[in-house]
C-alpha cells in the first residue's frame, strides 16, 4: 500500500502548478548578472498585483525611508535583487499557505500565521548567531511547511490514526507521516522546491529542516528554520501538536547553542514575535 502512496503523492509532485508566468520570467531574469533593474522593472510592471507588492514593500516603514516611492523602478533599485527575489517568491506562497488544509485540520490563516512567525523568529535568529543572510532564513522559514499544501488529501482517511500513533508513541508529525504515508512533508516539500527550481540552499532548508545535518550545503540554514519552527511553536500556535516544538539536538551543535543561549533567545523571541504582531494589527 505504501509504494502505491509514495507514487501517488511524487505524480501529484510532477503535476504541481507551474508559478504564475510573470513570476517565473522576473526571477529567472534575475538570475542573468547582465539585467538592469529597469528591465526588471518592466517585467514587474505586467502584472498589477505584483507591482502593487513591490510598492508596498518599498514603500514599508521597515525599509526606512522618509521619501514615498512612486515608480516601478524605484522600488527595483529601493529593495535590491536579493530582496526583490524573497519578496516575490513569499508572495507566491502567501495564497495557497492561508487556505484551510482539511486533512491536517488547521483553519484558514493558521498555516500562514504559523510560516510567518516561523520566517520573523528565523530571521531574528539567523542575524543573533551571525548567519550571512538573514533575508535568507526569512524566505526558508517562511516557506518550510509548503509540503504539507501537498500532503494534505492523503491525511485525510488517516487523521485519526495520525493524531493516535503520535499520542500512543510519542511521536513527531513528520515521523508519522512516513509510516503512515512513506514520506514525510518536509521531503515532499524539498521535492516541491526542486520542481521550482529554488536555489539548492533554499531546497535543502525546506527538506532537512527536521534534520539540519543532512543538508548538502550550509546546514546553518536548516539548523536556524528547525529552532525558528520550535520556538514560533511554542509561541501561541494553535493545534501545537501538528508543529513540532522541539529542537532536533543537531541544530544545537551546527549553531554552536547553549541551554543559557537558547533560552534567552526563546525569551527574546517571543518578545519579538509580540511586537511583530502587535504592529501587523496597527
């Protein structure tokens, strides 16, 4: 029953909606060190949801600018490529990550609420422990749960069932998931990435985020999603037994953390996470 699963769940894999055209054209002309922003600029300019993001974002008060942005191309050059590439692969994420997933039983917005305070803790985190990209670890935390998007109408039959061997044996989500599935979300989701072409580092922070080590480069970045995802769990999430709220003990070694470290990071960041809240809803 299971290999039947597993090629069930890869099939709906390599039939995954493609990203929307205007989005795939911008980060793969990103990609070229040749582009200038104008031309990017253009490209954002086809889509009027996506120019309307990236004014916005360009035009937020935690980009710390006094004067408004008015065009396209100011925002290009405002936010920069790196950025510019984070922002728009999160707002590809945001529809289909605030839908209800029936199967797992998490209501609509949970999931999003969820990746972003997961995304806001990594962020945080990855600039505490000196981690190059702290934009970077935004956009993996944000994105580390898309495998469950996938996931989903297979757990349907099997919540019960689910919910019960995670009880009964002290078991995490994902590790149920394999038993139950043969895969779990984490690996379906690194599957995903592939299929998008995300960067290699991206992939694997979404893939091994419940086990930095395997990781091919950088385990950092895995390492910092997988404590991120712990302490956003342990911050007011509801269905806490669907979010894992441990640290894999390998996170502690790769980021070089204390029991003292972490639990005056676990402190910090939950005061960060209230603030982010705080001002979300001014």
């Amino acid at each position: 029953m299971l290999p039947r699963k597993i090629d069930q769940i890869l099939s709906r894999v390599d039939r995954l909606w493609p990203m929307p055209t205007s989005v795939n054209r911008t980060l793969r002309a990103m990609e070229d060190p040749m582009i200038t922003a104008g031309y990017v600029a253009e490209l954002i300019a086809l889509d009027q949801a996506l120019a309307a993001s990236v004014l916005q974002m360009a035009n937020s008060a935690a980009m710390g600018f006094t004067v408004n942005c008015t065009s396209i191309n100011e925002a290009v050059m405002r936010l920069g490529f790196k950025r510019l590439k984070n922002l728009i692969m999160s707002i590809v994420a945001e529809g289909p990550l605030s839908r209800n997933l029936s199967g797992y039983r998490i209501g609509a917005g949970d999931l999003w609420n969820h990746a972003i305070s997961t995304a806001v803790t990594a962020q945080w985190l990855a600039q505490a422990v000196g981690y190059g990209d702290p934009d970077e670890a935004y956009l993996a935390g944000l994105l580390h749960d898309i495998g469950k998007l996938l996931l989903d109408q297979y757990i349907v039959l099997d919540y019960s069932k689910m919910i019960d061997l995670m009880q009964r044996y002290n078991l995490r989500l994902w590790q149920v998931e394999e038993q139950l599935l043969g895969i779990d979300h984490a690996a379906v989701g690194g599957l995903m990435a592939e299929k998008w072409n995300y960067p290699v580092v991206l992939i694997d922070a979404i893939r091994c985020h419940h086990a930095p080590s395997l990781a091919r480069t950088r385990p950092e970045l895995p390492a910092i999603v997988n404590v991120a995802n712990a302490l956003s769990a342990q911050v007011g999430v509801t269905n806490k037994e669907l979010f894992v709220n441990e640290i894999h003990p390998e996170s502690y070694n790769i980021l070089r953390l204390s029991e003292d470290t972490l639990e005056q990071l676990r402190k910090r960041v939950g005061e960060y996470l209230s603030a982010s809240r705080s001002q979300s809803r001014i």
